[in-house]
C-alpha cells in the first residue's frame, strides 16, 4: 500500500471538474484508491464519493493505493494532485 498526504492546493477546490479527472484517472487502474478527509473516506473511483468530502482549498486530505499496479497508479495520481488538477 502506499499513501500520500497532502493539502488540496487548488483555488476552488476539490469541485466537480478536478474531482472528475481524480475519479477517471482512479478508474484506469485495478487497484482500490481510497480519498480521506480526517475520518472520513471514500473510494476515490466513484464521483459520488469524491464530491461527499467537499473538500476545499487548505484541506488535509490522504490518498492510500493498493493493489497490483500501485506504483503506477500512485505515481500518476499524485501528478495530477501537484499539479493542482490543471487548474
């Protein structure tokens, strides 16, 4: 397993469009992605779920990747989490 804390960096949040790019790059992968915000955790593969957190800029949020491709998967969601989702 492997896991990354971070602080969701950008501006609006973790709203519809970022959330979306998490879930669908989540999705390309085998392993299980979970999202955590405190206590509370989600599987980061499904929209519903990412959006349950409403997680706003300056949030500490983990991610935790398992599974058999975890490297990899990590590796690019965590790209996408430095880069701010793009925004």
């Amino acid at each position: 397993m492997k896991r990354f804390e971070f602080i969701l960096g950008n501006e609006h949040g973790l709203h519809a469009r970022p959330a979306g790019m998490l879930v669908q790059l989540c999705g390309k992968y085998q392993s299980a992605v979970s999202l955590f915000k405190g206590e509370q955790k989600v599987n980061a593969k499904s929209l519903l779920g990412v959006m349950k957190i409403a997680a706003s800029k300056g949030d500490a949020l983990a991610l935790e990747v398992e599974g058999e491709d975890e490297t990899i998967a990590f590796e690019a969601i965590k790209a996408l989490i430095d880069r701010n989702f793009d925004e």
